[in-house]
C-alpha cells in the first residue's frame, strides 16, 4: 500500500539517467512486449509508476530490476520515448550503492564476477568467469554436463587472452566508482 | 586492399572462434581487410552498464580512442559489442562534459568520429548483394533458414545503420542472394534471454525453446545469427542439464558469416561446423552442401 508520497527518488532517478519516469502516462506497452513479464514481481509500467511514488524499497528490493536483460525492447516501443532500460539500469546500480539486499541473489554475483574478470585480465576468459561464479554462488553442479561437451568441442579456452595494458584497465574500474 | 579496423571481441576468441575465424576469412575473400584493433578491451557487456554506467563508457572508451588514433571505421561482428560500443560513442560524442569525465578515466581521447559498422553492413555497402550473387560457387539450395537478429543489434531505434529496427531484412536479403529459401517469421529481433543464462537459466530455457518452436512452425531447417550470445544461448540452453546435456530440438544453428564461406566455396567451414553443439553437418550432407 502507498500512504505517503516523496519525490526524492524520482528526482534522483531523473538526476541519475536522464530520463523522465514521470512522462510515462502508463499505456502499457513497454510491459505487454517484455519478454521476461512472466518472471517479473513488477511490471516495467508499474516501475515507472512507483518511481512517481517514491517506492523505493518495492523497487530497490524487487526480482524486477535483476531479472530485465536489458534487451530495451521497451525502451525501443515507448510512445513517449522513455529509456526504460536505462532506468533499470539506474535502479540496480541504487541498489548496489545502497547495500539493499537482492532478490535474486545470483545475477548481482554473476556481475560482479563478470566485471571482476574484465578487471584482471581486460577480458573475458570464460572457465575463469565461471569458476569464480560458481564459487561465489555456490551452484556448483549445473551444467557439468554441457562444460563436458564444450571441452569436448573446444569451444572453451583454457588460457586466457590478456590485455597488455592491464594498468590502464585497472585504472578505468578505480576511476569510474560513481 | 581497403582495410577496417576491427574489434574481435570476447567471445570471438573461444566459444565462438568460428565467428570470428569466418568474418576475417570472409572478408579477405571478399576484398577488404578487417585490422584487429591493438591490445582492445572487454566493452563490459550488460554487467557493467547494468551495474556502473560511468564503467559502461569508460571500458568502451578505452577502446574508442584506439579506434581514434587509427582512423577509419570500426567494424564490429558480435551484437552486445556492437550496441554497447556504439552507445558509448553516441554518448560521448554528444555531451562534451561525459567526454572529458570518460577522457580522464581513460587517459586517451575517446572521440572517434569514423562508423562504428557491423560486419553485416560492412558486406552489404562494399560489397553489395548483386555483386555477391555472383561470387556464389556452391548456392544454398535446400537449406532453410530464419534469421535471427536477436535485440541488440537493432536497439537503440535509430541507431542502426541500413536497416529497419523493427523488420530487419539485410540477412534475410544476404541469405537469398546465396540461394537459400528464407522463411519469414516474427522472432527475428525477440531476445534469448542474454546474460541470464547462467543465473537464471530457466528463463532463458523458456525464451529460447519459443524461438526454436517459432522457427520450426516458419517451416525453417536451421537458424542464422549475428551474435555469439544468440548462438551459445541458442545451442546451449534448450534444456536446464545438470549431469547430462540434452537437446529438445535439431535445427542448426549457424553464424552468417560460416554460410557465406560455404557458399563462396572456401576452405574452412567443416572445421568450424565440427564445432557446435547442434551438429549442422547431417543437414549439410543431406542438402548435398558438405
């Protein structure tokens, strides 16, 4: 239930992505044409509409903002040409910044896993990315089967391609904390 | 020999070394060179945008300003790279405070003014499709295929180079010049479910089991992509395996870039066939094409 109304958080999503949550005059369609609606707590529309409320909690704690892919389907098919994908985007990084705890655990994990291999090597090595995801998720029985057939195909690499300048990618992660 | 400078990406050089293998082998045929851009970086894929946006300029920046001291355009074969290269470049070269903030980081001018150019794009301006409709030596007679762009490569609208966001036609154009019969359906640019893959692995088995059952109501014997993400995703979750690897369905999956050497009549593409997970050679063999 809403009982009370801030615009703190509009102010700082506007501030965050410029972009305009409160321009959305809820037609529906961003929510209509996600392909990951059926696995969402709340709709894309209604995401914009608690922005307008001040929701943050709902929102900051909420499978919606891990489970969009960024796929901007519906940043592509706003009439009022909000970036919904990118107020996404703002939603999760608030999140992060804002220690509240996710509701889908591993997706943060996978990230932060992903961006930590960036950070080492400059690029992605995939059995690296893996292994570091599946220690820190602790999911560590998927997919043998599927890591077996890709061995077995060459498909996954076992010694990484590395950028020389790695002083200068580590530079990048320590100067882009927001 | 006009030469691009190219940006390989990640993927290209394990998982999908067949995409990137038959894009440069292509191109040579072809008759233009794809230069690989010094000591490049990882453009941050979704984690990083997803998670600090001043990351997701900046690693793309990295990358920009290499691409600035070669001049030219820079082509570009993976779909996530593409996007994400392209929207930092938009970004920076738009406001001129992001430029500075993404220059400071970086340590380099990130202001490349060329084209940022998907290779699909690069074959249809150089080379054009009644040029390449008689390069064609073994025409792909028999095989069926549905395109599948997958979301990335037409978003953000307008971003796109010379096609239609929301119907694009350039692969299926580029599959028919070859003498493929190309099926028309509505799934080209619906996403397979990206880097959920292997956190949520159920989701992405949902949306990639419907783009296999709308391909074979299309009447489709194999799909076509421009993305590494596509064709893993594709390939890799039909079914959520734990101990066994299953496949619930048999069409193939190629990279565009595998066809056009076959159908060029190149060494190569039993090599790199041999390698997905969805063996493409029994189509092959029986279409008479291998």
């Amino acid at each position: 239930m809403i009982n009370a109304l801030s615009t703190a958080l509009e102010k700082e999503v506007e501030e965050r992505s410029g972009e305009k949550p409160r321009l959305c005059y809820q037609c529906g369609k961003c929510s209509t044409g996600c392909l990951f609606n059926f696995a969402m707590d709340i709709l894309p529309h209604q995401v914009m509409k608690l922005v307008q409320y001040g929701q943050r909690e709902r929102l900051l704690g909420s499978h919606t903002i891990w489970i969009c892919a960024s796929c901007e389907t519906c940043t592509a098919r706003c009439p009022n040409d909000i970036d919904v994908a990118r107020v996404m985007d703002t939603l999760r990084a608030m999140a992060l910044e804002g220690g509240v705890a996710p509701a889908e655990r591993n997706i943060p994990i996978f990230h932060r896993c992903f961006l930590g291999n960036i950070q080492a090597t400059g690029r992605i090595s995939e059995p690296v990315l893996m292994g570091a995801y599946k220690t820190l998720s602790g999911d560590l029985f998927s997919d043998i089967g599927l890591a077996v057939r890709m061995l077995k195909k060459g498909k996954i690499k076992l010694i990484p391609s590395v950028v020389r300048g790695s002083r200068e990618v580590r530079r990048i992660f320590r100067e882009a904390k927001e | 020999m006009k030469t691009y400078s190219y940006y390989p990406g990640c993927s290209q050089l394990s998982s999908a070394e067949e995409y990137g293998e038959s894009a440069l082998r292509v191109s040579e045929k072809l008759g233009f060179r794809l230069e690989t851009l010094p000591d490049w970086n990882c453009c941050g894929a979704s984690s990083a945008h997803m998670t600090n946006h001043l990351l997701a300029l900046s690693l793309p920046g990295r990358d920009l300003a290499k691409a600035r001291e070669r001049g030219g355009d820079l082509v570009v074969v993976c779909a996530a790279c593409y996007h994400n290269l392209k929207k930092a470049q938009a970004e920076i070269l738009e406001d001129p405070s992001v430029a500075a903030r993404v220059e400071r980081i970086v340590g380099a001018d990130p202001r490349f003014e060329g084209r940022i150019v998907h290779l699909l794009d690069v074959v249809a301006e150089e080379v054009g499709l009644e040029a390449l409709k008689e390069k064609v030596v073994r025409p792909l007679e028999g095989l069926k295929p549905v395109s599948y762009y997958g979301c990335l490569m037409v978003r953000p609208r307008g971003m796109i180079e010379n096609d239609d966001p929301d119907n694009p036609r350039l692969m299926d154009d580029l599959l028919s010049a070859m003498g493929a019969e190309v099926k028309k359906w509505s799934y080209k640019t619906d996403c397979c479910g990206g880097s959920l893959s292997l956190t949520r692995t159920d989701v992405v088995v949902k949306l990639v089991n419907r783009i296999f059952e709308a391909a074979e109501e299309a009447d489709a014997n194999c799909i076509v992509v421009a993305c590494p993400m596509c064709l893993a995703n594709l390939e890799m979750r039909q079914s959520e395996g734990r101990l066994a690897f299953r496949l619930e369905h048999d069409l193939p999956v190629f990279f565009f870039t595998e066809l056009m050497a076959l159908a060029l009549g190149m060494e190569g593409p039993e090599e790199w066939f041999a390698k997905h997970l969805v063996d493409p050679r029994p189509l092959l063999y029986a279409k008479g094409l291998a």
